[in-house]
C-alpha cells in the first residue's frame, strides 16, 4: 500500500465528493473518504475497496487533527486533499437569518479551515503534495438569495489563493475548485432553473484531470458557463446589478 498515491477527500458521502472518491480509486489511488455520515461511507466502500472510511465533522478542530493523523498513520502518506464539506440552504436565505449565515459560515468556510489546519505542518515539512480547496462559482461574485452562501464560497477563494503564496514557497501546490451547478442533493434544494446543470461524474473527470493532468491552479467547469460568469466579474457593479435583476425578473424569481 506504501507504493500506491493517497488522496484525503472531505464531503465523500454524496455529490462531487463522492464521484471523485470513486473516480479516484478506479484509478488505483488509495481513497481516505471523509464525511459526518458514516453509513454512507460504509457504502462507498462496497463500490471500490480502495476507498476507506474515516467519518469526520469538519466542524470539530480536534476530530480533524485526529483523522489527519490515523490516515497518514495507515498509509504513511497523504499525496493530495480535497476539501469540499459544504452546505447550503436557499430557503433560509430569501431572508436575514443570522443563525443560518453562521452555520452556512461554519461548515462551508471554517470548516475547510480546520481542514487544512489538520495536515498545514505535514505539508510544510514534506515540502511535496497538493492542497485543493472546493469553492464555487457562487464565490465570483454576490448572487439573489445566497448571501451566505457567496460569502463562505468568496472567502474560500480568496484565501486558496493567499495560501498559494504561502505554499508555493515549501513546494506544495495550492490548487482551487470552481464548479458550476452540478446535481447534487444541495443542489436540489433550489427553485430556480440551473443553467448548464451537469452530473457529479462530470465534475470528477474535470477535477481529477485538474488535479492530475493539467495542474494549473483554478479548475473550473463547465467552461462555457464559467467563462460567461468570470466576464461578469469584470463589469462594473451597477450594470453588473441590472442585468441580474433583469435575468431574475424573466424567471420570476
């Protein structure tokens, strides 16, 4: 097992998370799968038996010290994490709920951070491996209804690229996820039509081509709507405004 790539992913247990563990391990990498339900992990690991449960809430700073630790005690390895635990609540979110905005901050945001606070010195003194950060088109900018939600996706952006800075100096690649809609069941939570929805194997064959092949630093997909939203980026707040308005208008939102 000494001689096999180990990849460390948080949120394996549906979604982006899980397609990813699977696709990984059908190319013979060692999966340490993480997520807060363990019965669902128990069931990813009858797909592909090199995936391998290790349950966690990211919330907690001490569990994911721990879970660090035992996956780097059982393979004597950590070649690359991805940490993509999130939630999100769009119901919540027509209206101020501070309770909501702090828990979306919570997992979405500290959570990632207790994360990479679990292996950030394992890494600095290997001086070899990859940190990747699942953040969201939604961190581009602010978006109707999802002010926590952009927020926590936002931050998680700006500081994978702060990290890189950081990282990059002990040989360790920083790399960011920015994925469009993918259906998944946070994703089925909304009441609003999702352009150019994709599937969870979709976003893994980009990710692990991110990740493996390409290794730039962004990954983001489906390129034809990412683009569209990095062009929004750049206008200027007022007509930036406008046009969202006028989009939520012509679907009733």
């Amino acid at each position: 097992m000494e001689d096999k790539k180990v990849i460390w992913i948080t949120g394996a247990s549906s979604g982006i998370g899980k397609a990813l563990a699977i696709k990984f391990a059908e190319n013979g990498w060692m999966v340490a799968a993480s997520a807060r339900r363990e019965n669902l992990l128990n069931e990813l690991k009858k797909i592909n038996q090199n995936i391998f449960p290790f349950p966690l809430d990211v919330t907690e700073v001490d569990a994911c010290k721990l879970v660090a630790k035992d996956i780097i005690k059982q393979f004597n390895n950590i070649d690359i994490c991805v940490f993509g635990t999130g939630m999100h609540d769009p119901k919540s979110e027509k209206k101020f709920n501070l309770d909501k905005i702090r828990e979306i901050m919570e997992v979405n945001y500290f959570g990632t951070m207790n994360s990479i606070n679990s292996i950030y010195d394992y890494f600095s003194e290997k001086k070899n491996g990859q940190i990747s950060i699942i953040s969201s088109v939604a961190g581009y900018r602010g978006l109707p209804a999802a002010g926590a939600y952009c927020a926590s996706k936002s931050a998680l952006t700006s500081f994978a690229e702060s990290l890189n800075f950081d990282m990059r100096m002990k040989n360790v690649r920083v790399s960011l996820i920015s994925p469009g809609f993918i259906k998944t069941p946070m994703t089925d939570q909304n009441d609003f039509p999702m352009p150019m929805i994709k599937t969870p194997e979709f976003a893994a064959d980009e990710i692990y081509k991110g990740l493996v092949i390409k290794k730039g630093f962004e990954i983001h997909f489906p390129k034809a709507f990412t683009y569209f939203l990095k062009f929004l980026q750049m206008l200027p707040s007022s007509l930036y405004f406008k046009l969202v308005a006028r989009g939520m208008k012509k679907i009733d939102y």
